[in-house]
C-alpha cells in the first residue's frame, strides 16, 4: 500500500516511509521514527536548561538505543528528516547496547507500548496495552530517579521511548501497525510525520518528574501542566511528597 504521506517526498517514490525499500526497511514493531524520538527528547531537555551534550546523551537512549534498528533503517531514516544526523542516532562504540538487542522482538511489545497478535487473541485490548506501556515507561523513569547507585541512562531512556510510543500506537496490536491494511499505512505514516504535541509534553512532564525525584524543582512553575497519565498512585503519592519536602507551594494540574 503506497505511503499516504508520500507527497511530501515524491521524488523517492510512493513507498517513502521506506525509502522505496518496504521489503528491506521495515522496522518489525515501527513506532515513532528514530530521528523523532531523538528529536523529541532533544528538544524538550534544551527548553529544561540541558546542555547540548547532557540533551545528545539522553536522546540517543531514547532512540537508537531503545529502539535497536537496523543500521539500514538508521541511514533511511535520517535521509527522510533532515533535521538529524547519523553522528546523533547511529551506534556509538562507548554504549553496550546488549539489553535492547531484542527489542523488535513481539516479546517485548510493552517496549513500544503495543501488543502482540497473540495477546491481543488472547483477549488484550488496545486500552490495555497502552496502560502497559505507560506503566512501563514510568517504572523505568522512576527506577533510574531514585536509584541510589550510578545511574543508568538505559532505564531513562527506554521509559521516555516507552511513554512517546504509547502516544504513536495508543496499545495496538501488531497486525494493525505492519499487516497489509489501511490502518498499518496510516500508523507508519505516522511514524515518519505524524504530530508529536502530545507526545512531547508527556516528554517533558516525564522529565521534570525525574528531576523532582531527585531534588531539582527549578523547572517547575505555579499552575504548571503535567502529563502524568498511567503513572500508578503510589507514584504519583511519592512524586508529591518530595515536591512537599522541597517546599514546592505552587499548583499543579493533571493533563492526562
């Protein structure tokens, strides 16, 4: 089925999510493109105050390193978004990448916030899955927050990357994301150019949760909106007290 967003680039053909390749680009649990994930978080640390460098770091965990694709798919990426490089996105020889190696596998659908064709057989609803997946993505945020030894940027990053797919998939099952159908061609397009407004405030509201943990509360401001959707009481409880314990008065609303 041609790409429905292949005007934007109709000089590489009507397959152009995948770079004319739809045989050899496909990436098995297709999500947000690479680039925009990196984008994403990117973004989103530079508005908080992060330096360039601390905003790289982060984002690659939240890209490559979460997503693990083929290098095939890494170079078609970057050439379909301009606005990224292959030095931001591609391996770098300082991570061991060995924990995501698997992450295309259907075994670790709640890494994207989707489902397998199995579990959604099984009875899994799409509402289901997304609410693993954010769940997911939250207990990795707050894993790597309040850890009391080095910190792993791994667990930052796959729970930004978890949190920014739900958005993409909203919990569907394979089938509807890379099946011969309407609704996979609508979701890779989405992929490749979909909006990212709603995505990127759970970013950030994920981020500056982090940063509460840990004691920083200067990003956050009176009436400020946070994105906590999927977040389970008790964290939400633990959130509230450290911002208590650091003397945050202001108010907060819940955007979910």
């Amino acid at each position: 089925m041609p790409d429905p967003m292949s005007e934007k680039t109709v000089d590489i053909g009507l397959y152009s999510y995948v770079n004319n390749t739809p045989i050899l680009m496909i990436d098995k649990y297709g999500k947000y493109a690479v680039t925009v994930h990196y984008q994403m978080t990117y973004k989103a640390l530079l508005k908080l105050g992060y330096s360039r460098k601390e905003a790289d770091i982060i984002a690659h965990y939240s890209s490559t390193y979460s997503d693990h694709p083929t290098n095939s798919v890494l170079h078609a990426d970057v050439t379909l978004h301009g606005n990224t490089t292959m030095r931001q996105v591609g391996y770098r020889p300082t991570i061991d990448y060995r924990r995501t190696v698997n992450s295309q596998g259907e075994e670790n659908s709640m890494w994207h916030s989707m489902m397998s064709d199995e579990e959604a057989k099984n009875g899994m609803t799409e509402r289901e899955a997304m609410q693993r997946g954010l769940e997911f993505g939250w207990n990795n945020v707050f894993e790597y927050a309040t850890s009391k030894e080095k910190k792993d940027l791994g667990k930052l990053g796959q729970g930004l990357h978890a949190l920014q797919d739900a958005i993409a998939h909203e919990g569907v099952k394979t089938n509807d994301h890379l099946g011969k159908n309407w609704s996979s061609a609508k979701k890779l397009a989405n992929d490749m150019y979909g909006g990212t407004y709603e995505a990127s405030n759970l970013t950030r509201s994920a981020l500056i949760v982090n940063e509460v943990l840990q004691g920083n509360t200067s990003n956050l401001r009176n009436g400020d909106k946070l994105d906590v959707r999927g977040m389970s009481k008790e964290q939400f409880n633990q959130f509230m007290q450290v911002l208590l314990q650091y003397g945050f008065k202001g108010t907060l609303k819940d955007e979910q």
